[in-house]
C-alpha cells in the first residue's frame, strides 16, 4: 500500500525553462541599466541562446555584443540570476494532485537537487511549504548527496516512518531520477514534461522507470 508520495522539483511540479526566462528577464534590467541596451533586447537574446545551448549564456552574450568581461563579472551575474525572486507557478495538475493524496491520507514530499539559494526562492515563490509535508534540498545536505544519492530517500522514510516499498517517487530526469530503485524498493514514476530540460538523458545504469505518465491526474491508476 503507498503512504506517501515524494517529487521532483524541477520539471516535475515547476517548468525549468520557466524560471530560466524569470532569471533572464531580471538580468536583462540589469545589464540595460548598465550597457544602456534595451531590457527586451537583451531578454530575447539570453532566451534565444539558452534555448540554443544552456551553457555559458552569459559569456556568449558578451563576446556578441563585444563587451569585455572577465569570470568575476560572470560569477556575480550568475549569482544574482540564483538569488532573484522568480516568477515561477506550478504546473495546472500539481495543486489538484496535492488535494486528492491528502484526501486518500498519503503524504507528499519533495527532494530536490540544485543550488540552495535557488532552490529556496523557487520554493518560497510557490510557497510549498504550504502544500507538502516534508522537503528536502539535496544541497543542505552537501553536494555528495545530491540524487542519485539515497541519503534523502532515508531521511524522508524516517520522517514519516514508512517502508521504501510504501513510497513513490516521480521525477523526470533519467540520469539520476530512477536509479534510487536498484538500490531500495521505491517505486518510479517518470512524468514527461512538455520543453524537459533532461528529457533527452541517458538512463544511469540503464535503470528505468515503473511507470510513465504525462500528467499527475494520471497518478490514480498507479496509486
């Protein structure tokens, strides 16, 4: 029988590409303010590169527009995109999924990896602390503990006090989502997130998922 069901963050209750664009468009005022460079200009044009290649999207912004920049520049930009405020919701299906596990009494939690300072202003920007039971930031705990670690996995089974083959676990990354089930008997779901930003990862281990869904108003015929 579950008794609880535990989720990913990103990609699974809120869009990633969702709250890059929120980064971007508070860094885009930003560097208008200082490059006298219009604010949706620049906003496009950091969209349009993470959408070609999420890497470096500051530096190459830059080396376009052929302004000279050094790391420390890079560092405190990517800082001050970490720490903003995003403007972030959750996906449509998350809030009804929440209401009816807590009609059916089955606790919800989330484990999320990602740097702390984002992953607490995506948290407090959805305030879901209001709607789920238990949270755990993987980085609080230190980087080695980030999934596929299981540490978390037993922090959360002893804060509710179940077995691992009472506990679901939905998430969407294959590299590290679903190898947490070769190691205790949790069972995986992978939802598939429309514009995902890992939804194109390779399996770690080759370890896949118990089931697939595209929605959480799926989740009834699993559960």
């Amino acid at each position: 029988m579950i008794k609880s069901v535990i989720f990913d963050l990103d990609d699974t209750l809120t869009s990633e590409k969702g709250y890059a664009i929120s980064g971007f468009r508070h860094i885009a005022l930003l560097l208008s303010e200082e490059f006298q460079i219009d604010n949706e200009i620049i906003f496009k044009e950091l969209v349009f590169l993470f959408e070609t290649d999420t890497n470096k999207v500051f530096n190459r912004f830059f080396e376009k527009h052929k302004i000279i920049y050094n790391e420390s520049c890079i560092t405190d930009l990517i800082n001050k995109y970490r720490n903003h405020i995003p403007q972030i919701k959750f996906y449509n299906d998350v809030i009804p999924c929440i209401q009816e596990l807590k009609k059916k009494n089955i606790r919800s939690g989330i484990i999320t990896d990602g740097y702390l300072n984002s992953q607490k202003q995506k948290l407090k920007a959805l305030n879901a602390y209001d709607y789920f039971d238990k949270i755990i930031i993987t980085s609080e705990l230190g980087q080695d503990y980030f999934k596929p670690n299981p540490y978390a996995f037993t922090l959360i089974k002893d804060f509710f006090g179940f077995e691992y083959d009472e506990m679901i676990y939905i998430g969407d990354n294959p590299n590290k989502d679903f190898f947490i089930s070769s190691i205790y008997p949790i069972k995986c779901i992978r939802i598939m997130r429309e514009n995902a930003v890992y939804k194109n990862a390779d399996y770690k281990g080759n370890i896949k998922e118990s089931y697939r869904i595209n929605s959480l108003q799926e989740l009834n015929r699993v559960i």
